[in-house]
C-alpha cells in the first residue's frame, strides 16, 4: 500500500493529530473550485465525523505562487479574505469575503528550501512509477534523471503535493496512522459519496 509523503509547518489554527483515520484536503488559495465545493463539503464531513476522524487542511502551491502562499492562507483564516481567481468568483455569487468558518486546522505545505535533497526525492518520484524496479538498469537510469530534471525544473516545490505526485487541487486524501493512503480524490466528489466511504472506514475500524 502506498504511504503519503506528509510535510507541513506549523498548524495554523487548531491542533492536528495522527490518529488511526485522517481526512487531508489540500487546496491552493487561487483555486475557485476549492472553496465553491472543497471546503463546503469537508465541513459537512468534519461536522459528522470529527469525533472519530481527524481532518487536516493544507494549503499548498504548485501554481500562481504569487497568489498560493503564507500570507494569503493567513488573510483567509484571519479576516475570510480571498485572493485572484477564488476573489472573482465569488463577486459573481455577491460575495467579497468566504462566508463559510473554517471549523478544521489548517496548515502550510512545507516549501523545499535549501536543504533539499533532490537526490532522494527524485528516487522517491520513481518509486511511484509502475514496475520501476523490475526495469533494465539505463531504463531506471533515465527515469531517475528525468525526476530530477523535472525537480530541479520547478520554481517552488511543495513537498506534500510534489512528492506524492498529486494531480491538482482540491485533493482529498484518508490515511491511517501510519500514513498508508486508503482514499486519494481529485476534483468534484459529492458529500453523499464521501460520507458513504468515510462511514465504511469507521465501520471497519470497529
């Protein structure tokens, strides 16, 4: 079973703790989609499922850097402030501000800084390829250097979103405590949907 690659900094509001089931939602501030649907409905689930579920919001970036940051997160926790793209398409509904509370901690994706090593995350990319290991060896070779490239490519990385390779956001992710992902979404998924399999989970819990 595939584990999540899990980095964040200090938890912005509220408190986080690795249980033996986590809802992880990441998002970006300059994400319309995020807030039209996303957070709407990860406050439903945490509404239900709080009391045996722990539920985690991170803001990440992998795009519009200028836009998907610390300080924007902190405007829309602080003062329901929204940015960009998600700013636009709320004025079309009346609004200036998200409506919403955000009942759930929230926390930064941790940026890669200095002490990044490369090396090791692009032998982590590969890991996630189909069949990597059972490849040739100047096959692994040029996998591995394409990682890297594509590593050493990026203007900002966020570890969370670019280490588990994620396809955008908003990102749905459950895991158990010892970070095996059980349920990895993108886009649009329904609150019905999302509450029959979280019940599932508990369920099997016991």
């Amino acid at each position: 079973m595939q584990k999540l690659e899990l980095h964040y900094d200090t938890v912005l509001n509220g408190k986080f703790s690795l249980t033996k089931l986590n809802f992880l939602f990441l998002f970006q501030v300059n994400c319309p989609g995020c807030f039209l649907y996303g957070f709407p409905m990860v406050n439903q689930l945490y509404e239900e499922f709080h009391s045996t579920i722990s539920f985690l919001g991170i803001s990440t970036a992998f795009e519009d850097f200028e836009w998907n940051n610390d300080e924007n997160t902190r405007l829309l926790l602080e003062r329901q402030e929204v940015v960009g793209e998600t700013k636009k398409a709320l004025r079309q509904q009346g609004l200036t501000s998200f409506p919403l509370p955000i009942p759930f901690p929230i926390a930064m994706d941790k940026i890669a800084d200095a002490t990044f090593d490369y090396q090791l995350a692009a032998a982590r990319l590969c890991s996630t390829f189909p069949n990597f290991s059972s490849r040739t060896q100047p096959e692994q070779d040029a996998i591995t250097k394409n990682a890297l490239n594509y590593l050493k490519g990026q203007e900002s990385i966020s570890l969370t979103f670019t280490l588990n390779q994620l396809r955008g956001t908003p990102t749905f992710l459950v895991v158990n405590d010892k970070l095996e992902i059980l349920h990895h979404s993108f886009g649009h998924t329904t609150p019905l949907e999302m509450k029959k399999m979280l019940n599932d989970f508990v369920h099997q819990l016991g």
